[in-house]
C-alpha cells in the first residue's frame, strides 16, 4: 500500500512542478529572446527530458554487467516509444475534452503551416530513428564511432530550431516576435491561441519578474521533476512484481511511461492554457533529443544491439510516427486522430506480452 502512496504524491509532485516548470520556461525563453515554439521544441524538451537521459547515462557509463547496460538500450528505445504513442495520445485526448466543451471536438488541430511544422519534426525523427533501429540489429568494428553522428545530429536540430524562430530569421509562420521586448509580458496572438504569459509564480506581483527568479524557478522545478520522475520509477519497478508482472515488462512497458510523465504533464497543461503549438512542440522536440543523445550514449558505450522486444519497439514506434505523418499530410489531424496515436501503445503491449 506504500507505494501506491508514494506513487500518486510522485505523481502529483510532478505535475505540480510541471505547472511551475511551463510557467518559468515561458518566460526564460522571453528573456532569451528564444521564439515561441522554440521554447517547447529546445528549452522545455532539454528540460523535460533530463530523468531518461539520465537513466541512460548512469546505466550504459557506470553500468557494470551486460544487464545493466541493456537497462540504458531500453530507455533509449522506449521514450520515443512511450513519446510517439502515449503523450501525443493524451494530448488529443485532453484536447478532445477541451474542444467539446466548446462544441469543437472534431475540427481540424492546427492549420497549414503548423502542420508542415509538425510534419518535419516528425520526418528529422523518423529518419534518424530508423539509422538507430538499424544500428540495434548489426555488429561492425566502428559502431561507437556513429554515436558521434547522433550528437551532431541534434546540435544540427537544435540550431535550425533556435534560428528559425531568433528575431531575425523566423518568418510570418512560424515567429513569434517573442525576443522583440524582453520586457513584455504578451505575446503577439497568433491562430487565437492566448499568449499571454502568466505571472511568475515566485514573483506572481511583479510585471516583468526578476531574472535570478526565473532561473531559480527553472532550476528548482527540474530538480523536483528529476527527483519525483525517479521515485516514480522505482516505485513502479515495486508495484510490477507485487501486480504479478514480470520485471521485463515493468522495464518495457510502465517505465518508459514514468520517464516520460514530465513531457506528458507538461502537454496537459498547456493544452488547459490554451497553448496548444506548446504542447506539441515540447513533445516533438523531446521526440528528437530522446532519438538522439541517449542512442549517442549508447553507442558509445554498449554493443548496441537489439533483442526482440526492443526490435517489437522500435517497430511500434516507427507505425505511431507514419500514421501521424499521414494524417499530417491529408491536413486532416484532430483532437480525435492524435489520441488514436496511444492505441499504438496498446499494441505494443500486446505484442510484448507474447514475446516474453
């Protein structure tokens, strides 16, 4: 009973830091003259993808038996999954249930070129996801050199991200003016979403709050979230055997969900703000950073090679990212459509259960 206890307070813990977490980062992001999208895509995914890029440093670096480092493949492979599946699935959900209370539950998510945005994210991570699925299923001499690939990969994404949206390179589309006063609190409207910024939390009086206490509420809130995230995880790994689950499907299949409960939170509450492009973009930016840096790790300290079920992953998550992508380019995305992406999830657990 403990640990269903430790369990929800994690879980609270998390989405109250999350809260606190979206609201520094918007306002970092003003500060640093970043662009709107720029701010989910690179500041909110760096942050919130911190507890599984961890998981895989500390289990592929200091890991010492083969078990230990296949503990830091799997993370690599089942965050995109966990990312690709379940986090878009309850943000359509949450929109769902957001747009009915208007009586808009079926109309189109984004417009045209919010849509080609999303669609390039989404081919960067195919692409790269595909090269990693297959460097898992193939032994060479200098694998661990293309770990290298990955890096620079995402320092290629993540300057593409930044300039796109700095003042001077964004464009009517997809800028969002957000460095033109570093000093306003507003945010130009854009496609009726609300822009506002709400106040700082820690200073919820001030106009334009103090930068020390936007980095304080930055920096406290990602230490809670890694602390939660974990404890959240082992408590899982407790509660697996005592449900009568084996250790390989707690690993597989409610792990990954855990890791990535922060980006998760973060959707919701965005998606209950109003600011929907957010919410997609802090998954989509996860989505490539969790491609990225931990396969790097990986590869450069493991054999990197793949068992069936990491094979059963990578595959699901491959089939999430193409329906998504097709559904991208029919323009016909919805509330209803992005949460079928979690029946992905579901299938994977299916096919997980009898491979092992």
């Amino acid at each position: 009973m403990l640990h269903f206890v430790w369990l929800i307070a994690c879980a609270v813990a998390i989405y109250l830091s999350c809260e606190w977490f979206v609201n520094a980062i918007e306002w970092l992001g003003l500060r640093m003259s970043i662009g709107r999208m720029a701010v989910g895509t690179v500041l909110a995914a760096f942050g919130t993808a911190l507890p599984e890029s961890v998981v895989t440093l500390v289990a592929v670096v200091f890991g010492t038996t083969p078990a230990q480092k296949d503990i830091g493949v799997g993370a690599a492979m089942g965050g995109p999954l966990a990312l690709a599946t379940v986090a878009y699935g309850v943000t359509g959900l949450m929109l769902l249930l957001k747009r009915r209370g208007t009586g808009n539950g079926g109309g189109a998510l984004a417009d045209t070129a919010e849509n080609a945005r999303l669609a390039r994210d989404q081919r960067w991570f195919l692409v790269v996801f595909i090269v990693k699925v297959g460097l898992g299923l193939v032994a060479f001499a200098f694998k661990p050199v293309l770990g290298l690939f990955f890096l620079a990969t995402y320092a290629v994404y993540f300057w593409r991200e930044i300039r796109a949206e700095s003042p001077e390179g964004s464009d009517s589309g997809t800028g969002s003016g957000l460095g033109s006063d570093p000093d306003s609190p507003v945010e130009a409207a854009q496609d009726g979403e609300e822009l506002e910024l709400e106040p700082l939390k820690l200073q919820p009086k001030a106009a334009s709050p103090a930068t020390w206490a936007v980095l304080t509420q930055t920096l406290v809130t990602l230490v809670v979230i890694f602390i939660a995230s974990q404890l959240f995880v082992h408590q899982l790994d407790a509660i697996g055997p005592m449900i009568g689950l084996p250790a390989a499907v707690t690993a597989l299949l409610l792990s990954p969900i855990a890791t990535e409960l922060p980006e998760v939170m973060n959707a919701i509450i965005w998606v209950r703000q109003g600011k929907t492009k957010l919410a997609l973009a802090n998954i989509s930016g996860a989505m490539m950073i969790q491609a990225t840096v931990p396969s790097a790790l990986g590869l450069l300290f493991t054999p990197w090679l793949f068992d069936s079920a990491v094979v059963w992953s990578g595959l699901v998550t491959m089939a999430a990212i193409v329906y998504l992508l097709a559904t991208l380019r029919a323009s016909r995305l919805t509330p209803t459509r992005l949460a079928w992406a979690g029946a992905f999830y579901l299938v994977f657990a299916a096919g997980l259960v009898y491979l092992l």
